[in-house]
C-alpha cells in the first residue's frame, strides 16, 4: 500500500520560513518523479514544485527563488524549504508521486500552511 505523509506545516508570519517533508512507503521510490502542489479555498489545485529521480528541479513562477524542494533517495523523503513566505502562499501543501514510466501516480493527505501576521 503506498503512502506519503506530509508534515511541517503550521502558521508562521509573512517574511518566515517553514520546511515541508513528504515520507513515501510502499513504492520504488527511484522511479518517481515527486511534486508539491497547493490548494487555497479560492483556487485549483496548482503545482508548486518537482524533482526528477535525478534531482532536477522545477519550480512554479510565484515560488521560483523562495522556494527549494530537495528529495533524499536514501530516506525516500522529499522536502520543500520555504522563505520568504507571503500571505498569498497560505494553502494546503500536498505531496505527488508519479512514476516516471507509466501513469501511476499518487497524493498525500496535505498539510495546512497558513502565512499571517
């Protein structure tokens, strides 16, 4: 049975920093591709970040430069460091597994960031 457990998350004010980790079980972790996403009351669900098996990194523009996403093939952990954070990146943060070879995929249960002072 696969599972991600996501933590970290919390209430922190604008300009804090908060780190995001994302536990996965039960799958090949090497093959995955892992991403964060976020979801707001007022929006979809829109991707954040991604790092390949190989450790490339992508970012969404809003993030790009605050935001660091890191995986640790060894812990099948994958991590989002956060700075900076504004109250506009309040969101539930979810963790993403896809498999880089087929269109297995999977989600974590997220976790709640809110960015107030």
């Amino acid at each position: 049975q696969v599972q991600l457990v996501e933590s970290g998350g919390g209430l922190v004010q604008p300009g804090g920093s908060l780190r995001l980790s994302c536990v996965a079980s039960g799958l090949n972790f090497r093959r995955f591709v892992m991403k964060w996403y976020r979801q707001s009351p007022e929006n979809e669900r829109e991707f954040v970040a991604g790092v390949i098996p190989g450790g490339t990194t992508n970012y969404a523009g809003s993030v790009k430069g605050r935001f660091t996403i890191s995986r640790d093939n060894a812990k099948n952990t994958v991590s989002l460091e956060m700075n900076s954070l504004k109250p506009e990146d309040t969101a539930a943060y979810y963790c993403r597994a896809d498999d880089a070879f087929s269109r297995e995929g999977y989600w974590g249960q997220g976790t709640q960031v809110t960015v107030s002072s």
